[in-house]
C-alpha cells in the first residue's frame, strides 16, 4: 500500500504557483520524500527529493514540515507543459532494493 | 541526470504470442530494477523486484510464469509476458536505482505500451 495521500487533482492558473500537498504520517526517519510527475503515456520524471530541510532546484521546491508528516510541492510559476499527473512517494535514499508503491497522484490541471 | 532506457515503445502482437520488453540503464549500473503496469487513469502498480543474478520478487496476485523477469547484468533487466491475451494489454514500466554514487534517486523508463489483439 502506498504510504502517501495526495488530492486526486488540482487546478492551477497558468503563470501563477501550483502548491500540491502531500501527507505521509507514517515515514520513517530514514526516509526521504520523493515527488515525480508524469506526464500523458511516459515515465514519471524525477523532480524532487528531501529529508526535512527544505529543497528547491531549477524545476520545484519541496517544503517538508518539521514533523515530517506532510510535505508541499510548488512550482512557482506554472505553465501549460505542467499539467500532469504528480506522484509524492517516500522510500530510503540508499539501498537500492527497497520497492516503491505508487498512490494514485494529484492530476494537475494547468489552466491558460 | 541518468538515463533508463525501454524498448520497445510500443508493440502489438496477437493472443497468444510471447512479448519481450527490455529495460536498461544507459549510464549507470543497476544492482536493482522494478517492474510496474499501468492501465489508462489508474497509477502505477508495482509488478516485481528484479536483482542482477538472482530471482525476481513479485507481488501478490502477479503470476511469475506468465511474466518471466530476468536481469541477467547491471544494466539490462527483461520483462517477457508470455501467452499473452487482451487482458495484458496495459503500459509496462521500468525503474531503476542507481548503485553506489550520489544514490537516492529512481530513474524511469519511457514505458513500453503493450497492445495485444
């Protein structure tokens, strides 16, 4: 089972921040929060990841709280190629071998 | 960032056939790599746990002997659905984790759309 929940979707105004929230009560504190989109019949694509500080790279920010129980995504200026399908998702960082369960994402509708 | 790369992007063969999809990952070397179907509006559903030299771990309710998974190097793991029917028909995903380095990370294939008639 997946050891996130997400909205089911979201509308964002083109131009301005797209906020996802995440929460994920039970993760370890050996785990990290992933997040990855996907887009219409591809891969998810890697965009973020975190242990409880906060992290911003050239395409999000990830806003962890400091009990760890949730997390949100910003994209900071939303564009038309955003919309799709975000995924939260929390596993170790090392290790490969540990599976990763999907739930169903926030489908985020990017609107001109 | 890493490439996994899935061949082939698409294909459709007839009932009953064996379909082979490879995953590999182009620039790095991969200790572990997981297999997922997805069918249209659902997420992505976890099939297997696939080791470099060893079995396949697959989850509850994925019949091994129908989707045959080998991963026979660091780089190159294969999913095989043998006999397949409609009901396979679905997007077949890859991942793959990235051993030793900067780690953490979990690279995705492009999917490989399986249609079967």
């Amino acid at each position: 089972d997946a050891k996130t929940t997400q909205p089911p979707s979201m509308d964002c105004a083109e131009g301005r921040a797209a906020n996802l929230p995440c929460n994920h009560s039970t993760i370890s504190g050996n785990e990290y929060v992933y997040w990855y989109r996907q887009i219409h019949s591809q891969g998810p694509q890697y965009i973020i990841h975190g242990l409880k500080n906060n992290e911003t790279n050239e395409m999000a920010s990830l806003i962890i709280t400091e009990d760890r129980k949730s997390s949100t995504l910003i994209l900071p200026h939303a564009t038309l190629r955003d919309t799709a399908v975000y995924y939260c998702i929390v596993r170790v960082a090392t290790g490969g071998y540990q599976k990763v369960t999907f739930g169903i994402g926030t489908k985020l509708q990017v609107i001109p | 960032g890493a490439v996994v790369s899935q061949h082939p992007s698409r294909v459709i063969c007839k009932s009953g056939t064996s379909v082979k999809i490879e995953c590999r990952s182009l620039d790095f070397q991969a200790t572990t790599m997981f297999w997922y179907r997805q069918f249209p509006k659902q997420s992505l559903m976890l099939m297997a746990t696939s080791n470099e030299g060893s079995k396949a771990t697959y989850e509850q309710g994925v019949e091994k002997d129908k989707f045959l998974i080998n991963h026979a190097s660091l780089t190159l793991s294969t999913l095989t659905v043998t006999s397949a029917h409609p009901e396979d028909s679905s997007f077949y995903i890859c991942s793959a984790t990235q051993t030793g380095g900067k780690g953490g990370e979990l690279f995705f294939g492009e999917g490989s759309r399986l249609t079967v008639l």
